[in-house]
C-alpha cells in the first residue's frame, strides 16, 4: 500500500536535519555524511551542522545531487 503524504506526516519530520539524519536518509556511513553536510548549504549551531528539509532538496534539485570529494591524503 502507498503510505500518502498529509499534513500530520509532514509536520512530523524535523524542519532540520543533522549528519545522522543524513546517514539514515541516504543510507550512508558517517565520514560520506559529513563530506556531503560540507558541500550543502548548511548552518552551525554549536559544534553541530544543521540543513533545512526545504534547503536540501532545493540544493538536490538545483544541482542534480550533491557532489562530494573525497580528501587526499597529505603523503609524507
């Protein structure tokens, strides 16, 4: 059955999201979570991250996804 998106399920996801809120949604580990928070219009609070639901998939549809890099490594 096809769950229907209402305004009670609606109002009951968070407005912001975090780095394990990211995880859950994409299913993704957590160092790939933090890179794509890097790379997303996101605001700190604290020594956290936080992206708006609204924000997010703006930026997604904008940019046909969201484009992570990896780091290289500083060799010595």
């Amino acid at each position: 059955m096809i769950e229907r998106h209402t305004e009670d399920n609606i109002a009951d996801r968070p407005q912001f999201l975090d780095v394990s809120d990211l995880q859950a949604l994409f299913g993704v580990g957590r160092s790939k979570a933090r890179l794509m928070m890097d790379a997303l219009p996101s605001i700190r609070v604290g020594s956290k991250d936080y992206i708006t639901v609204t924000a997010l998939s703006t930026f997604i549809v904008e940019n046909d996804g969201i484009p992570i890099k990896w780091p290289k490594r500083m060799r010595k």
